[in-house]
C-alpha cells in the first residue's frame, strides 16, 4: 500500500502517520467488504450500465438511470438486492428473473391468484412501469398514482389488438368518456373512481368469478364505498332486497349505470335512454307508458323535461305501490305528481300512467271504450269491404250489358 511507505521516524508525525494508515485500511477494508458477492454497489453496475447509449448484444437498451433510481422508492437498495446471482465478471448474459415476491410476499400472491397471473413476460411490470423507476403510489410520478391508473391499465385494456385477442371490450376509452373518467383526467378529483377502485389492484378475478366486486351481487357494496348514501337508499328500496336475497333479474348499479361509460344522470343522453333502462325489465309497464302523453312528450326529441320512470318512482328507492311509503302509493300521488303539476289534486291523480286498455281487470272503463271502437271500426271497414265488392260486380253487369245491346260494340 503506498501510503504505508516507511518514512524517517519523527515523533507526532509519526503518530499522525499511524492513524492515517488506520483509517485508510478501515476504508479499504470497507470497500472490499461491499464489494464481495452479496452486497455489489450500485455504482459498481453503473460504471457500465450508467452509460445512457448501453445496448445488449440484440441492441436492446440496458442503461439504467442512475439518478432516478436513487430517487426512487427501492433508491437505497443494492442492485442485486432484485438481480440475485452476480457473483463474478463478466456476469451472466442472461440473469435469473427478479423476484419482487422475495420483498413483496403479499402483492406476489395476490397476482398468481389473478386473471393477470399469465399476462406479461414480468408479473409486476405490466403495471409498475420500469423497475427502476418505481415511486411511492402517493407521488405523482408512479404508474399507479391514483390519476395515472386508467393509463397504466389502458396501455394494455385500450389496445383493440390485446382486446379482440381475449375477447375483453376496449374499456379504456368508455371509461375516459364517462363521468368518473372525466372527474379525473379533467378536473383531477383523486377521490373519482380509477380501474382499482372497483377492481383492486392485485386480486383482480373475471367479474363471473363470486369472489369479484365486479360479481352481481357484489357491485352495490363496491360503488357504496364512496356513494354511501345511494347504496343505502337503494338496499332499502324492493331491487337491493330483491338481489340481497339471491334474486339475479333484478338490477345493480351497473345494470342502470353501467360499468364504464356512466354518464351523469342530469345529461339529456341519460334521460332520454333511460327509458328503455326500467323498460328492459318490466316490459309491460313499459308498453304502457309508451302509449301515454309523458312518454310521447319524451320521445318527440329535444324536449326532455317530461315524466321519466323515476319521476313517480324514484331511482334508488324503488318501492311497490302497496308500500305506504312508496310515491305511488295512493296516499302520496298528490305529491308525487304535484312536483310537476303544481295544483294537482284527487281527481287529478286518478289518471292512470300506465292505463292499459288491453287489461279488462285493471281497466275495465278503457276496455271496454277500446272494445266499442275496435267493433265500430271493423264493422265500417266490412261494411265498405262489401260494398265496394258489390259495387264492382255491378258495375261489370252494367257493361258486359251495354255492350250485347250495341251488337258486340264496345260503347
Ligand atoms: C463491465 C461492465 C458491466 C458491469 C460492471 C455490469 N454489467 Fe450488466 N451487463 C453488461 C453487458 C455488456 C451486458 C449485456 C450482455 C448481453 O449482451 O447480453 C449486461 C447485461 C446485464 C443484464 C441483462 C440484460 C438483459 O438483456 O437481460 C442485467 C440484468 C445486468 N447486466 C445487471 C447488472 C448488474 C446488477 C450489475 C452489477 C452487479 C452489472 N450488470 C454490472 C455489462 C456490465
Ligand atoms: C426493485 C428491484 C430492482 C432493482 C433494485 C434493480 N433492478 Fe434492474 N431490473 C429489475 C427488473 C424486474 C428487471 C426486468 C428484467 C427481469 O424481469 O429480470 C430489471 C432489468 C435490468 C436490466 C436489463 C434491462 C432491460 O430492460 O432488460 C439491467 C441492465 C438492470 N436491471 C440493471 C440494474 C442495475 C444496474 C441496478 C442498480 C442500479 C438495478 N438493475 C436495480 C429490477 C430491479
Ligand atoms: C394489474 C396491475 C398491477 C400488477 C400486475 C401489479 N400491481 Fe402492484 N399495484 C397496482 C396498483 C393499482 C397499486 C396501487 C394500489 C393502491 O392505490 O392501493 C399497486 C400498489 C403496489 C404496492 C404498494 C402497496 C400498498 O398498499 O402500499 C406494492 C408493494 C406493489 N404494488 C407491488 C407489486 C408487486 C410485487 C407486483 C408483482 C407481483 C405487482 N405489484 C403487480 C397495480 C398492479
Ligand atoms: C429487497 C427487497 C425488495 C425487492 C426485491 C423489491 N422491493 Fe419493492 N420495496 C421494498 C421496500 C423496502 C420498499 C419501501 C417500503 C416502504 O417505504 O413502505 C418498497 C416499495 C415498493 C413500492 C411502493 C409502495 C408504496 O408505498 O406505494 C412498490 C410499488 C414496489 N416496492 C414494487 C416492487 C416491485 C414491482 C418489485 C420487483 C420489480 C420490488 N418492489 C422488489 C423492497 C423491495
Ligand atoms: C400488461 C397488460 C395488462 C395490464 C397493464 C392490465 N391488464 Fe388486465 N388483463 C390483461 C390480459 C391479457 C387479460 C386477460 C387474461 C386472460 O383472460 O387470461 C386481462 C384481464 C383483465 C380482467 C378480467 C377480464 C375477464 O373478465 O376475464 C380485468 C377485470 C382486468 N384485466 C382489469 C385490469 C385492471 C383494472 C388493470 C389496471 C390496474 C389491468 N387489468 C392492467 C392484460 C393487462
Ligand atoms: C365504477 C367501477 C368500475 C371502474 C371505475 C372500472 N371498472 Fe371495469 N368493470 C366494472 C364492473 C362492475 C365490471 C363487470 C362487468 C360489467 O358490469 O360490465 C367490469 C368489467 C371489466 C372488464 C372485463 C369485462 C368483462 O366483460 O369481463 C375489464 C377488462 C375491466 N372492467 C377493466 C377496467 C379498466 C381497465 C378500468 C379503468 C380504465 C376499469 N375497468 C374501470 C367496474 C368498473
Ligand atoms: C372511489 C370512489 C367511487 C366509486 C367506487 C364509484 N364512484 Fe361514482 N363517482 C365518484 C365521484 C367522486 C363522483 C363525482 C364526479 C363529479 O361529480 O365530478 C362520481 C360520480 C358518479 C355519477 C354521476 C353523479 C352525478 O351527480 O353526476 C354516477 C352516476 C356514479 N358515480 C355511479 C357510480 C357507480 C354505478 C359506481 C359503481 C359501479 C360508482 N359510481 C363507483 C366516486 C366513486
Ligand atoms: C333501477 C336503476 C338504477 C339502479 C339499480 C341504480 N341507479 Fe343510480 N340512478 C338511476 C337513475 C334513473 C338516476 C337519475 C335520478 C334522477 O335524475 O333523479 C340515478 C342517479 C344516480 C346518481 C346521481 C345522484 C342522484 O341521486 O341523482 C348516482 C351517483 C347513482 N345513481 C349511483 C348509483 C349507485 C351507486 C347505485 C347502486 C348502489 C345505483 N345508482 C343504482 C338509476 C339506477
Ligand atoms: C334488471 C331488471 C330490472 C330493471 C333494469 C329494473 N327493474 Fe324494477 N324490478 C325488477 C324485478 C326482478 C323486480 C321484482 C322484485 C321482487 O318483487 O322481489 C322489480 C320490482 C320493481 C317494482 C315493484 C313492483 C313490482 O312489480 O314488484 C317497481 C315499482 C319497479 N321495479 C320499478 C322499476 C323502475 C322505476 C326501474 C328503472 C329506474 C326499474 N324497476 C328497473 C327488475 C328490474
Ligand atoms: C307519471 C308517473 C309514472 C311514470 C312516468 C311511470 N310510472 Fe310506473 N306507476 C305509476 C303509478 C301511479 C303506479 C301505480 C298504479 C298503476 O299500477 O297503474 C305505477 C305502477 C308501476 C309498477 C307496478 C308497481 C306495483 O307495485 O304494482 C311498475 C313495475 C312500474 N310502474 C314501472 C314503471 C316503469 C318501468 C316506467 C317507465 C317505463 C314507469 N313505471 C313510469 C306512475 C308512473
Ligand atoms: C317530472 C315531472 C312530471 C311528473 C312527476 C308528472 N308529470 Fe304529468 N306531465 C309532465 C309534463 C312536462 C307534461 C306535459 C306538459 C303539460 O301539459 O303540463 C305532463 C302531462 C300530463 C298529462 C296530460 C296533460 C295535462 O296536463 O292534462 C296528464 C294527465 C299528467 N301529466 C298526469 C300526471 C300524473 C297523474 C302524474 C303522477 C302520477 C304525473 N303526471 C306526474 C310532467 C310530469
């Protein structure tokens, strides 16, 4: 070692020597320390993966930022803390793949479990982005900041190639388009709903699977988390008991909403289509409906501010008639319809919204009015039907007449 040369012996230098060499072989012992298998120094790798324009053999990019990985979360670890098995130089060509489960037990199983066990060449990449560039999912630099969510999802589930392979729908842009979409990516609200919100993050299943809560049954409490007062209204109304109960015909939020293209229900798209929303269900009453002066108003375009499904019945908190609780409960019709009518009264409410002129039990007055028309009209329709033959046939007669009474001659 050159520092430890002998030098002419004078007394203080010489103590001052002996502690300089101390220290030195401490630093030196330090170094070699790190530098044994097992704990390699990041600049050690960098010195050569630190070159920017590094490519391996196939002219793929092996640099890795040196500044931006001490700055990210994993900034204090050693290299080979994930890439396990450097022991000498040159170092392997191909290395073990890193395993993030050796830190990350938790997260590791939860994704084996997942629909996304198969698919990326890395388990965690698809998601977290370079691994060497992996921040705290509270800094706005991480892939799965709660604003860069859908993108991170999106690189794979906006891809229509990636889409038609596994037959999934191109989510990506319905949801950009729909409220939550827009709360996010346009006003920035970190409390909107990303793809974890409603999926999670690392147990993701197939919204068949029971365990998912995008299963049926299971969407309620999954929006209830932030819309609490709504899910509550709704467990209380007859569709949330229905479907508590095992009822699978009656609808969930998403049966209404859907689940990536919701639009805000005060637009006029969702008034206007919302119609058929109830009336995919309850057929009959939509018909019914159809045949009325609200519905007609409804569908004549533009002009939206008429009667919808929901007007009588509320939204979330569907109850049936015979609940005296209920809007269309007898004893609250007046109310019911005296927020669009101002000054309705008894005998207004006895107008029937879903009057059905074909029911003879329900509505025998209509029924029988529509009775006597259908019997007017077919008669007159006979009546002329005959008449228009028997007039015809009289007039063949009359010419097949005139023309043996000129000789054959045509008149
Ligand atoms: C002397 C320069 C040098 C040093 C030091 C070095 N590497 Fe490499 N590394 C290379 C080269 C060259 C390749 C490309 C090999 C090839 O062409 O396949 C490579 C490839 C790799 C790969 C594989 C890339 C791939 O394509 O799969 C990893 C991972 C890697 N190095 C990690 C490390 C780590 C970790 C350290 C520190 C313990 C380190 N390297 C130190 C030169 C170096
Ligand atoms: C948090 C774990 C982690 C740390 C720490 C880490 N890496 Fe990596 N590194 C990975 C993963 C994951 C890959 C992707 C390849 C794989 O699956 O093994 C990778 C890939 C690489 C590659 C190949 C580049 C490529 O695109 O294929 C190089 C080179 C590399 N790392 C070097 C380093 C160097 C140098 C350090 C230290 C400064 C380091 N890594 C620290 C996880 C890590
Ligand atoms: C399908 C996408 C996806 C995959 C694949 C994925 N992650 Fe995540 N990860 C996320 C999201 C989204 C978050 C943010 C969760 C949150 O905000 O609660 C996250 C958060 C994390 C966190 C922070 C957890 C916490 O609650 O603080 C860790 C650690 C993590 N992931 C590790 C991993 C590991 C290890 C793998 C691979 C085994 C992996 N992730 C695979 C999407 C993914
Ligand atoms: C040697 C252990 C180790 C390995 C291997 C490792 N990590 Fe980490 N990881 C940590 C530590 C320590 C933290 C910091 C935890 C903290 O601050 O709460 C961390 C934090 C994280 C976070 C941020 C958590 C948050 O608060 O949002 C993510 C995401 C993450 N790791 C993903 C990965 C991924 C992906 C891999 C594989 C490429 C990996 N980790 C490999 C030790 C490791
Ligand atoms: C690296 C690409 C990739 C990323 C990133 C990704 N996925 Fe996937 N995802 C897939 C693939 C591929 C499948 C189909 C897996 C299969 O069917 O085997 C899938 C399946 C799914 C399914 C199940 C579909 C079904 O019913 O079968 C859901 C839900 C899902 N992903 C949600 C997400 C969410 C949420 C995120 C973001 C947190 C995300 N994915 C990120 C590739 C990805
Ligand atoms: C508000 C809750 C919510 C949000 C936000 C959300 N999803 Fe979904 N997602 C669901 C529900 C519920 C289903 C179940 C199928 C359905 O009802 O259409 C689903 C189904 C899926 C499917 C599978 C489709 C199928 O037919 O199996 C994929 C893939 C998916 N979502 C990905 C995403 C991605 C990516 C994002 C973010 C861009 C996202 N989701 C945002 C609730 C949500
Ligand atoms: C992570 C919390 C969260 C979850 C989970 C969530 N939402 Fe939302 N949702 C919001 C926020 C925040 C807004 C407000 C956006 C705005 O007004 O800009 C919103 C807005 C809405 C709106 C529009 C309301 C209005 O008045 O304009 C509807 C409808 C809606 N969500 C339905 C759903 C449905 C259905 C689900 C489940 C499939 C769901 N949400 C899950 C947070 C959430
Ligand atoms: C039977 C269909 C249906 C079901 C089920 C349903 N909604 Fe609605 N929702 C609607 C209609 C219709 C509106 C518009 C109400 C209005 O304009 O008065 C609405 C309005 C909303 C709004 C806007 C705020 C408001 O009260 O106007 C939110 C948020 C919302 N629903 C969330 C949910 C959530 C969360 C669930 C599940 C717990 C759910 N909805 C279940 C039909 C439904
Ligand atoms: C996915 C199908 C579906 C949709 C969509 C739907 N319903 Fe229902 N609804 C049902 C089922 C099933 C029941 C019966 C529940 C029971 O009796 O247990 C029901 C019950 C009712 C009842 C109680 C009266 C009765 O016949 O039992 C009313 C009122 C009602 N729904 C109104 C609405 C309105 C208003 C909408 C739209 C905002 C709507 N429904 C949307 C399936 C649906
Ligand atoms: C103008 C207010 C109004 C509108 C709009 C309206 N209804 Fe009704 N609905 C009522 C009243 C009042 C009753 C109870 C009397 C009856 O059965 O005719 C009722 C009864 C019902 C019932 C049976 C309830 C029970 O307990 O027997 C269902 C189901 C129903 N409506 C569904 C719908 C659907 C679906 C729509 C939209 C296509 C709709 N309603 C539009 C006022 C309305
Ligand atoms: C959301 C508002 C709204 C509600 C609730 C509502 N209507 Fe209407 N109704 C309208 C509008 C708008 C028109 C057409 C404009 C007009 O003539 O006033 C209309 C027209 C009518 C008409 C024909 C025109 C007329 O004024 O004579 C009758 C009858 C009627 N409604 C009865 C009812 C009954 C009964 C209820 C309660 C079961 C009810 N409506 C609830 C908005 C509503």
């Amino acid at each position: 070692m050159i520092y430890a040369r002998a030098r002419r012996p004078r007394a203080g230098w010489c103590r001052r020597q002996i502690r300089l060499a101390a220290w030195i072989a401490v630093a030196a012992l330090l170094l070699l320390f790190s530098a044994l298998p097992g704990r390699t120094q990041q600049q050690e790798c960098l010195a050569c993966h630190g070159d920017q324009s590094m490519t391996d053999a196939s002219g793929h990019s092996i640099a890795v930022d040196g500044k931006t990985f001490t700055d990210s979360i994993h900034g204090s670890l050693q290299c080979n803390d994930c890439h396990a098995g450097f022991t000498g130089y040159p170092h392997p060509d191909k290395p073990a793949p890193v395993q993030c489960g050796k830190c990350h037990a938790d997260e590791s199983g939860n994704v084996a479990g997942s629909v996304h066990a198969q698919a990326s060449t890395h388990p965690c990449t698809g998601c977290h982005g370079n691994p060497h560039r992996i921040f705290a999912k509270s800094d706005a630099r991480s892939t799965v900041y709660p604003l860069n969510v859908p993108r991170t999802c999106g690189n794979c589930h906006g891809n229509p190639e990636m889409a038609k392979k596994y037959g999934l729908p191109n989510v990506f842009s319905m949801y950009m388009d729909s409220i939550h979409g827009f709360a996010l990516s346009k006003e920035g609200l970190l409390v909107a709903a990303n793809c974890q919100s409603c999926h999670g993050s690392h147990h993701i299943l197939a919204h068949k699977d029971p365990q998912s809560p995008t299963y049926k049954t299971n969407v309620p409490g999954t929006c209830g988390k932030c819309h609490a007062k709504i899910d509550a209204d709704y467990e209380h109304g007859i569709h949330g008991k229905a479907v508590a109960a095992g009822d699978l015909k009656a609808p969930v939020c998403t049966d209404c909403h859907t689940a990536h293209a919701i639009l805000q229900p005060t637009e006029a798209a969702f008034r206007m289509q919302s119609t058929p929303i109830c009336g995919s269900c309850h057929t009959d009453k939509f018909s019914t409906y159809r045949d009325t002066f609200h519905s007609q108003l409804g569908s004549l375009g533009g002009y939206v501010e008429t009667a919808r499904c929901w007007d009588c019945h509320e939204a979330h908190d569907v109850l049936p008639a015979s609940d005296p609780a209920s809007p269309i409960n007898q004893k609250n019709l007046v109310k019911t319809c005296g927020r669009c009518h101002a000054g309705a009264n008894v005998s207004f409410v006895q107008y029937q919204p879903h009057a059905n002129a074909r029911d003879r039990q329900l509505n025998p007055g209509l029924y029988f009015v529509r009775l006597f028309m259908n019997i007017l009209l077919i008669s007159v329709l006979t009546f002329f039907v005959i008449h228009t033959i028997l007039w015809l046939v009289r007039a063949r007669y009359n010419q097949v007449k005139s023309k043996s009474a000129n000789g054959g001659k045509d008149a």
